[in-house]
C-alpha cells in the first residue's frame, strides 16, 4: 500500500512539473510587435512619413514622432 501512495505521488509532481514547463514554453513562442516609428516636421505636425526624409512644404529633415505621453528621464529635467 505504501508503494501505490508513493507511486501516485511521484505521478502527480510529474504532472506538475511538466505543466509548468508547457506554460514557459507558451510564453516564449509569444512574439512582441514592434511600435510603428514615424516620422513628422517640426514645423508642419501635420506631415507624417514612415521613413526619414525631408519636409514636402519647408524642406526641413524629418524627426521622430514621440508621444506626449511618454516623457524621458531627460525631459523631466528640463523642466
């Protein structure tokens, strides 16, 4: 009778320890969009473009488009 108790516990933490290894493996395979960078005039916000480049109505280079969500550390300290 020991051994049957002993058997079923050593199935059970089997079990269990193959679960959690499923559940790593599920987490690993899980990929993270890139965010979409685009790219505006400081002087026309309104001029958007997928790739770096030069403003169609002054001509000035493109820049990053940031959110005004998100601040930097370096941000922060300028003000």
């Amino acid at each position: 009778m020991a051994l049957a108790i002993l058997f079923s516990a050593a199935t059970v933490f089997a079990a269990d320890i193959n679960a959690g290894t499923a559940i790593s493996d599920s987490t690993k395979t899980k990929k993270v969009k890139p965010e979409k960078v685009q790219y505006t005039c400081t002087m026309h916000p309104e001029v958007l473009s997928d790739k770096p480049g030069k403003c169609p109505k002054c001509g000035m280079a493109l820049v990053k488009k940031t959110d005004a969500k998100k601040k930097t550390a370096s941000d922060k300290m300028k003000m």
